[in-house]
C-alpha cells in the first residue's frame, strides 16, 4: 500500500467505520451495567422507603410474633449465624482438604476423573434436592431434630463444599509450578510444599470462594423449606438443635402474610439480610487484597 | 584431586511411550563443574532432573538403569527421594525464590531439616549462606524485605543461597543465567567458579561460551543421547565427534 492511500477518502470512511462501531460497543456495553445497577437501586430504593421506619431496637432484638408491630428479626437472625457456624465449620475444612487432595495429591486416574465431574455436577444441583437429601438422611435416617439450626446446616455445608472445592482448586492450581519446584529442589516433601508454600499462596482465592459461598447460602431458602425451617418460631433459638428460622425465611413468611402491616417487616428483614451480604463480600474483597501476594 | 561424586550407567528416561533419553553413561566429579550442552529439546535438562529424582513430581516419568551418589543408588527402594533432594540440590532457569523474607528464603531449607536450632544458629546459616552466594553485602541491612523484590541477578544468587544454606553435595543448574542480562551473568560465573571447591557442579546451558567459561568437563547431548564428554578444553579445540564438532561451530543448534 503506498503512501497515499492513508489519506485517500475510502482510507478515511474505512477509520471512520471503525471508530463508529467501537464507540457502539462502549454504548451498549455501558447500557447493559447502568440497566442492571438501576434494578438494584431500585430495589435498595423500595425497600429503603418500606423498612427503614421498622428498623428499631424492637425488631432488631424481637422475634417472630402473630402481632406485626410485635414482631422481630432476632430470632431468624440468631437461626442465620447458628445455621452458618455449622456451615462454616462442615464446608471450609472439608471442601479444601478436597481441593488439595484433588490438585495436588491424587493420582491421575480414572476414578479421579469420576471424582472430579461428580464434583462439578454437585455444585449445579437445584437446592431443593439438597433440601430432599437433608430431610432424608438427617431427619428420617439418622434422627436429628426437626427445623433445627443443626440439620440446616449440615444440608447448606453440602451445598457450600462443592463451591469451596471448585475455587479452592482454581486458586491452588493458579500457584505457579516454580514455587513447587523451588520447595522440592531443597528437600521439602510433599506435604511441606503444599502446606508451606502452595497453601498460604492460594488462601485468598479460597476464602473468596468461601465467603461467595457462604453468602449463597445464607440467602438460600428452598433447601430449608424442605427441612421444616418454616416452622413459626417465637423465641430465638437456643441452641443448635432447637427450633429456628432463618433470615430469607423470615423474609418469605412475612411477605405472605395478609396483614398489611408486615410489608415494613419484610422490608427491614431484607435490609438486614442485605446488609449481612453485603458484609461478607466486603470481607471477602479486604481478605483478598490484604492476603494476596504479588511476584 | 578429583574423586567420582555421581555416576550414571545406561540411564534411559521415559515420558509416557515417548524415551527422552537414551543410554546414558556419565561420571560426575567432585570439585569441577561439569557442563551439559546440546541443542534444545536434546535432553540435557531432563537428564539433569534425573540426578536429583526431580522427575519423580511429573506423572508418567519413568527412569532405567542406575544413578549411585557415592556409590549409592538414588532410585533404590531404601533412597528417600526427599532426603537426596537434600543432598543434591537445585538451581532453576527462572530465579523462583518464596514469595517471603531474604532471610525466610535461606532459612526455610534449613529449618525444615533440623539443622540449626537456635535463633542465633539460624542466623549464622543464613550469614553463611548468602555471604557463599556473594549476596551478603547487599542485603544485610534488608533481610526482612522480599526476596521478590531483588533484581534477577539478586533473586538468582538469593536462589543459590537457599540452596546451599542445607549444605547439599551437588548443586545442579538448570541454565541458571538464561534469564539474567550479561553484568548478572557474569556475577552468576564468578560464583560458580568459587562454589565448586565445596560441591559438585553440573550446569545445564544453552551458551557454549559459558560452558567454556565455568566447566572443566563438558558432555555434549543430541537427540537423547550422550555424544561425547570429556574436557571442555578438549570438547571445544579438538571434539572427537563430528556432531560435537558441527554443534560448537555452529551448524546447528
């Protein structure tokens, strides 16, 4: 192409198409985040205006009651952390034991393949089944009680541990070869490498994972309908096998209750199940930047 | 005075079906440098893996033949692969130190095998190891910084130090200055060249310059096999092979 070209009318129409369609692309690719944000403002708006007059010292530390203006949200809030602790405790160490087994340790062979997929395949369960599965084997099988903060949260740990597993292994698995290799060249064994040097590198990409998952879970409704947490519990729970219920339980009960006075209540109980969420993915942000470590 | 330090006969290695080395005999000697060349993809490195059972962390690898570290045979059932990883230590392309301190770097080694058990014995390892690895005067003030944080050429010798702070045997190089510019290089050379009195060295390199530089003995490998091996003086004026002597005038390669 000679020089001319560049400044030739077809040369000049042919930027001018170019500049057009990338100016497009920003257009439409900024539509697509303000159409979603504003449908989170308005929900942040609506909620705001129905609830914040509720949010009072009485319904931060009542629970359920028949009586609108009686009625709190302690008691599903105290249903939420016991059911999470329980989570928590079940999920983290058994999805990144998973993770590292899986990475780092197992042989490369079929039936980890199998493993693997299965893996995978748990994570994409609809959370009704989960809910199925905790009725079946907690409940029926072996005995637990009935709505209890202990049996939601085993049936909630089932559904967190996959998701743990998959970014626990996505995070272990982004820790570069030569940091292992380093650790071998001078005689560390196996589970020295990991836990010394390949654990530490991955922990924030696995507490990431698991505070994603946490937060799935605690706004997780349909698995605890099936274990009876839609019970109406008046009392806060006091430990983790007595009757509870959980936020986004709350949430639905209240919302189908014909007395008009609970549309503040429900608007509060979301409030504070946003905030709540909210929390944990500012946590999830700050553990990522304070623990990350650059090369 | 030159005794052998590790000797290799009719070492084949397998990748899966593929054979990537082919029926090699060497002997390795103490308190010389001992240089592998050939072009890329002959083998060189993955024969230097070998040395070490560095091969033993890539599933499908598979090793024939013998390797005795004095005598020893390092794939024995009764060869802790761990323990000779101890005993023959590493040195990488790429400097790879620990996302941690200068001073967690040299230690780590150290630690985890029990040597030292004192803060200040600690201490003294380090001084030791990093003073061998001529990085002492540079980082004394600094041992708390990152040891991500040096230069190349630092993070290279910070490399060396934490691999002689367990006082290994044999220190093996995998093209150790192939990431660093000239000056670090150079710096890089010197250091070899006073390490050998302690170890034994064998370095992998892609520069015949620098193999003529650093070694005393050289082994020439293409295609898997061993070509020739002899002294570097000899390899390079005189090869006996007439691959050997196409490769270092440069016909191919």
């Amino acid at each position: 192409m000679s020089k001319s070209d560049w400044n030739s009318p077809e040369a000049a129409r042919r930027i001018a198409r170019r500049n057009a369609s990338e100016l497009r692309f920003k257009m439409i690719g900024l539509g697509a985040i303000v159409l979603s944000l504003s449908f989170l403002a308005l929900l942040l708006v609506i909620m705001l205006k129905n609830g914040v007059a509720g949010l009072d010292w009485r319904f931060l530390s009542g629970s359920d009651s028949t009586e609108a203006t009686v009625a709190g949200v302690w008691g599903a809030t105290k249903g939420s952390l016991l059911t999470m602790g329980v989570t928590l405790l079940l999920s983290f160490p058994m999805g990144v034991l998973a993770a590292i087994y899986l990475e780092e340790f197992a042989p490369k062979k079929r039936w980890i393949e199998w493993i693997e997929v299965s893996i995978n395949n748990l994570a994409a369960v609809p959370s009704i089944i989960f809910g199925l599965l905790g009725l079946a084997v907690f409940i029926n099988t072996l005995g637990m009680p009935r709505s209890s903060p202990l049996v939601g949260g085993l049936t909630l740990a089932l559904m967190t541990m996959p998701v743990i597993v998959i970014s626990g292994r996505n995070a272990i698995k982004a820790v570069p070869p030569s940091i292992r290799e380093a650790a071998y060249g001078i005689g560390a064994s196996k589970v020295q490498t990991t836990f010394h040097h390949v654990l530490p590198l991955a922990l924030p990409g696995i507490l990431t994972g698991t505070i994603i998952g946490m937060a799935r879970a605690l706004g997780e409704t349909a698995p605890l309908l099936m274990i009876g947490m839609r019970a109406f519990v008046a009392t806060p729970p006091d430990g983790l096998t007595s009757p509870s219920s959980v936020l986004p339980m709350q949430i639905f009960l209240w919302s189908d209750e014909i007395d008009k006075a609970f549309v503040q209540n429900t608007s509060a109980a979301i409030i504070v199940l946003l905030v709540f969420l909210l929390a944990m993915n500012g946590i999830a942000i700050y553990l990522r930047n304070k623990f990350e470590v650059r090369w | 005075m030159t005794d052998t330090k590790l000797t290799a006969r009719n070492v084949d290695v397998f990748y899966g079906q593929k054979k990537a080395i082919n029926d090699v005999s060497i002997d390795i000697d103490n308190g010389i440098v001992t240089a592998f060349i050939g072009p890329s993809g002959c083998g060189k490195s993955t024969f230097l893996r070998t040395l070490n059972r560095m091969n033993d962390t890539i599933a499908g690898a598979r090793v024939d033949g013998e390797i005795l570290l004095d005598g020893e045979n390092i794939y024995a059932a009764s060869m802790d692969p761990v323990a000779l990883r101890a005993r023959v230590g590493m040195v990488f392309q790429k400097p790879n130190p620990f996302p941690k301190s200068i001073f967690e770097n040299v230690a780590y080694g150290p630690r985890i095998h029990g040597l030292g058990s004192s803060k200040a014995d600690m201490e003294q390892i380090v001084e030791r190891a990093l003073t061998k690895a001529g990085l002492w005067e540079e980082v004394k003030d600094r041992l708390t910084d990152a040891g991500t944080a040096l230069s190349g050429g630092q993070q290279q010798r910070l490399c060396i130090a934490r691999a002689i702070a367990v006082s290994p045997e044999v220190i093996l190089m995998d093209e150790p200055c192939s990431a660093l510019d000239p000056i670090a290089t150079a710096r890089i050379e010197e250091l070899i060249d006073e390490l050998k009195e302690s170890f034994a060295i064998v370095i992998v390199t892609h520069s015949m310059q620098q193999a003529a530089r650093v070694s005393q003995r050289t082994a020439f490998f293409h295609l898997g096999s061993l070509v020739e091996y002899g002294e570097t003086d000899q390899i390079f004026t005189n090869p006996r092979e007439v691959r050997t002597k196409d490769y270092i005038t440069g016909r191919y390669g």
